[in-house]
C-alpha cells in the first residue's frame, strides 16, 4: 500500500492509524517506541514493522493445490503450492498465495511511512 498521500501530508498517515484495518487481518498501530508497525487486526499481535510485508511475520504453511479446490487435482499439483500465513498470535488466516514450489515468499505489499518527510 504505498501512497504518495502520506509523503505530501503527514495527516494522512496519522488518518491510517486511527482508521479501519487494511481488509480483514491487518491494522496499523504505533509501537510503545512510536514507530508504525503491521499488527493482527483479531489479537494486536504485532507482525512488524509497516514498511515491510506483514506476512514476513506470519507462519506460513505449504498445501497442496488441490486442497483449495478438488479442481486442482488434475493441473500441476507437483509444481505449485498454496502458501497460507497466519498469525502467530490468534491463528488467523492473513494471506494465501499460489506460486511455484521453489520461489521465495510472493511480497506484495508495504507502506511508505514517509519518514523523511515525518521527521
């Protein structure tokens, strides 16, 4: 999620914080130090720092294709693999990605803080 918004107003990241979470599973909050961290919009369990993809600190557990939908079953269930990243707190499903079995974590998001702006 990166929006040039929070670059040219501080406010609107300010805004972010006190707002709804990002979709079903993360919530942006400030740390005891003041820094913006990616949290578990269930428990508060803190996923890590916003600039970064919040399911770097998820537990990620490797299924089959075929266990998303019996479909899957006759495409290429040897080479690709549903990545599902939970919270490590509460348990609640973040995030599932399909991709081949051998490349990294899919990174999709982060947020610019803006921090050279902020201060």
């Amino acid at each position: 999620m990166e929006t040039s918004a929070v670059r040219k107003d501080p406010s609107a990241l300010e805004e972010a914080l006190a707002g709804p979470p990002i979709g079903d599973s993360v919530a942006l909050r400030r740390d005891d130090d003041g820094a913006v961290v990616a949290s578990c919009a269930e428990c508060g369990h803190e996923l890590g720092p916003a600039d970064r993809d919040p399911k770097l600190g998820a537990v990620m557990r490797e299924r089959s294709i075929a266990d998303l939908s019996p479909l899957n079953a006759v495409g290429m269930t040897a080479r690709l693999v549903a990545r599902h990243f939970y919270c490590p707190g509460c348990a609640l499903l973040l995030a599932v990605n399909v991709q081949q079995r051998e490349d990294p974590i899919m990174l999709e998001w982060r947020l610019d803080t803006g921090a050279e702006t902020l201060g």
